[in-house]
C-alpha cells in the first residue's frame, strides 16, 4: 500500500471519528460537566453552554464527516456496471 493511500484512510477515519464527536458531544451532559471542571470564566462557560454555540460546533463536526466520506469517495474506484 503506498504511503498516500494509507494516509488518506488514515486521514479518513480522522474525520469520521471526530465528526461524529463534535455533532454529538455537544448536545450530551459530559459537555456540561466537562465544562464545569475547566479553570475558565462562569461568561465563558454561559457562552459555550448557549444552544448557537453547540450548533456551532455540530455544524463543524457535520463538516468533518461530509469531508472524509468525500475523501472515502476519491479512495474507493467506483467500478461501471455492464
């Protein structure tokens, strides 16, 4: 396998696992309690804690994913049927 393939799948499965956490994490409790245990200001954890912000986040996340089926797309041939 040549070096370009493996990082492309490597590349990949990057962004599937950290699109489905980042369209996920936000909307689960750990979001709050994790925020809760960070050394960061109560304005700050308001902020991060307002449903535009997790949207913001899920958007992103859901940018992932769209980005590594494209990618799985450009590594996989796709072969015409007869």
């Amino acid at each position: 396998m040549r070096n370009d393939a493996l990082f492309r799948i490597l590349f990949v499965l990057y962004c599937v696992e950290a699109g489905v956490f980042l369209v996920l994490a936000p909307w689960s409790p750990v979001w709050g309690r994790t925020l809760a245990q960070l050394p960061i200001s109560a304005t700050l954890q308001n902020l991060l804690l307002q449903p535009l912000v997790r949207g913001a986040v899920t958007g992103f996340g859901l940018v992932h994913l769209v980005w590594g089926i494209h990618d799985l797309q450009v590594l996989m041939p796709f072969r015409k049927r007869a």
